[in-house]
C-alpha cells in the first residue's frame, strides 16, 4: 500500500563560501517572479512584500548566481530585455539577440523622450519598518559601445511611490539625476561608473567564461528612497530595449537589498514518500547550481530531480542532498524507514500530527497530536521561530510574513514528525 508523505525531519544546513567549479555566470529561468520576489526580499526585517506582478516575455528573467563571474554581484534576480540565459558568457558575440516582439513601456520612454519595446516589467508593494530602502544592481547591454549617442538607448528604470501618487524613478547614477541608460553612463560619459566588458572578438572576455556576454556593464549602483515606515509603497523595475528590439539589456538585481543578504544560500526542502520498498522525492530545493543525493545505501545521483529510489534491503535510511551555488552548500536530510513500519497500519505525519487549516490565509494555525513532548515552527530555512512544551498550540504566521513554514513535534519516545504549511 502506499503511505503518505512521512517526515522523520529535514535537516538544512548551511555552509557558506564554499564554491563550485562552475567559473561563470549561473541564471535559472524556472522560477517565477513572485517566488524569487517573496524569496530574496519577503522575510527581510526592513520590509513586507504584497501583490507581485511581472509583465513580459517568458525566459527575460530568471534567478542569477554572479559569484565567480566578473557581474560584481552575488546573486539575485535578472530582468531583461531579451533572454535571460544570453547573459551567460563568455563574451564570444557582439549582438547577442533575443527580440520578444513585446510593447515597450510608458514610464521608459518618458526617461528618454523616445520609444522602447521588449519591456520587461516587475511590480509589488512593500511596507518598509526604516525610513530609507535600497536596492543594489548593475545594469549591463549589448548596444555598448557602437551604439552610444544614438537611438537605441536600452534603459532601466526604478520607480517607487506611494499608494495613489505618481511613481518617480529613482535609478540614477550616483550624485546626479541622470537616469542609467546607454547614452548616460559609458566609456565617456562617467565612465567611473562603466566597465568595458570587450566586443564579443578581443581576449579574454571572449574566451574566459567569468566575463558575461554583455558588452558593457555599470558597476554596482543603489537606488536609494526615502519612505515613511508603515505605509504602502509601489514599485516598479523595469528594462527595455530603445529604437528597436534588438540587442539584449538586463538589469542584476542583488539579494543583498531591502535588508537581504549578499551570501545567498540555496533554501527549500524535499518529502520522501514510501511505497513498499521505493522512495519517491518531491523536491523543493531552489538557487543550487549543483544537487548530489545520497540514498543512505551507497547510492547518489547529481539529477536535480532524481527518479524514484528502491531500497534492496529493509531499515532505516537517511536521505542526504547536498544543494550547493557560488556562495554555501545547504544540507537537507530526511530519514525514511523501509520495511515493516511502511504498512497500512503505521503511524503517519497526518494522523500524528494535525495542522489546520493549511494553507492558511489569516496566518493563524492550530497544530494538534496526542501526546507532543515539544511543538517547534521553523520558517522554510530553517529558522527556529517559537517553541511551546504542549501537545496542541496555535502559531500566528502573520508574525512572521507570508511564506512556507515546517512544525515539528518531537514524541516522548523520540520520534519527530514534520509537516509543511503554507501562508
């Protein structure tokens, strides 16, 4: 018969600055918009996060992992103007190209008093707890440089505003109120701020894969507001190509804004589910570059997704992966028991340990078992948030944001049973 998803408890640990072999650019497009949002900026101490939006076209934007590459930057998210994957280098081509055939945005052009198109588009509101918010980025094309002082001026820009007031861009090159765009920042206009990143045909950048594909990169700017703490904001980033939709532009998006972390380790879970002898894996891990797996009985695999696992031999097993980027190494581990506790009549996490109403959208829970020594919730990385010595509690997620959070009840025999939840 098969069982149900049975948690002995995931493990996740963190080992930070270790590397990978990978020496370039890493960027994932299956993650959406508003997973990476709530990811890297959602539990920040500065701010809340509501209402995620992405206007454009599928494959423009995607999570990058900077960390061996010459992008200045650790990690984050990528919007473009084309696909997001042509940012990965070297820099073998001076015209990397993905048109979308998209409209181009109102906001931009204003910025530039011309017409853009290929607009790619991310918009959410934020409720900040400091009267300043920041956002670190490098802004990076491949019209650079022939196409300087021209009409195919690819621009960036970063507005913000309060609920029912006219959105102002606040992307600017440091000191002034120039907007970041091609004809604004290069090789001759503050040049302080630009980095010549070669023509797609001159060594190294066309040959070391730490040089991204684009042309030409800003170093890393911030874009700085003063807000007042408690009330609503908008916001809107977004990136276009100018005059045509030719020629990709991206804009690097750091973690390390509105209070998040620079070393960006990779975060999820994943649930073993028993059927007989075979252990089937629902993965959750998210921002590796590498996965290994170890099955507990000399067995790995490298798949990000790994096939379903059958054990030759009854016992108990613990499940190991390893999801590792630029910057840390994540341990995840669960333990599986194969063999007789997998028949009908074993004991499993949901009629051991009863959370209701998951999902939840008040944030408030009830979690019930017969006789819990300890009830612990954990946010999806693994944080302690609360404990309480009972066999029955109530968690209030609203405390904490919306996300994914894990409750683990540890038995007075030993055993610990986990369940995921969603708010």
């Amino acid at each position: 018969m098969k069982t149900n998803f049975h948690l002995l408890w995931a493990t996740m640990l963190a080992f930070c600055c270790s590397t990978t072999a990978q020496a370039q650019l890493f960027v994932d497009t299956t993650y959406t918009v508003p997973q990476m949002v709530t990811d890297f900026f959602g539990d920040s101490e500065c701010v809340t996060v509501s209402n995620i939006t992405y206007t454009g076209a599928n494959g423009a934007v995607g999570f990058f992992d900077g960390g061996l590459s010459n992008v200045g930057l650790g990690a984050g998210l990528l919007l473009t103007s084309g696909s997001a994957t042509n940012a990965i280098g070297p820099n073998n081509s001076g015209s990397q190209t993905n048109s979308n055939l998209i409209a181009g945005d109102a906001d931009l052009d204003a910025l530039i008093s011309g017409f853009t198109q290929d607009a790619a588009v991310i918009e959410f509101d934020i409720v900040a707890t400091e009267p300043t918010i920041e956002f670190k980025y490098v802004f990076g094309s491949e019209e650079y440089l022939e196409f300087v002082g021209t009409n195919f001026n690819d621009v960036f820009g970063f507005f913000i505003g309060a609920i029912g007031d006219p959105l102002q861009n606040i992307a600017f090159i440091p000191d002034t109120t120039v907007v970041v765009s091609i004809n604004n920042v290069n090789d001759a206009a503050f040049p302080e701020y630009y980095i010549n990143n070669g023509d797609g045909f001159t060594a190294p950048q066309n040959t070391d894969p730490q040089y991204v594909q684009y042309d030409g990169l800003t170093t890393a700017l911030t874009a700085t507001a003063n807000v007042v703490p408690g009330q609503t904001y908008h916001i809107k980033i977004a990136v276009a190509d100018a005059g045509d939709s030719a020629l990709d532009s991206g804009v690097f998006l750091s973690t390390e804004s509105l209070c998040g972390e620079g070393a960006f380790a990779p975060m999820g879970s994943f649930e073993a589910g028993v059927d007989g002898n075979t252990v089937t894996i629902q993965s959750d891990a998210r921002y590796a570059i590498t996965y290994n797996w170890n099955f507990g009985d000399g067995t790995t695999s490298t798949q990000r997704n790994p096939p379903a696992h059958t054990y030759t031999q009854n016992g108990t097993y613990t499940i190991t992966l390893d999801a590792a980027n630029n910057c840390c190494t994540t341990r995840f581990t669960q333990t599986v028991i194969i063999g007789d506790a997998t028949g009908n009549n074993t004991p499993t996490t949901q009629t051991i340990l009863q959370v209701y109403p998951n999902p939840t959208t008040n944030g408030k829970v009830q979690v019930q078992t017969p006789n819990a020594t300890t009830l612990q919730l954990y946010d999806i990385t693994g944080k302690l948030l609360t404990t309480t010595n009972q066999s029955t509690a109530t968690f209030d997620l609203s405390n904490f944001g919306k996300g994914i959070y894990l409750v683990k009840a540890t038995l007075p025999n030993g055993q610990v049973y986990v369940q995921k939840l969603n708010y």
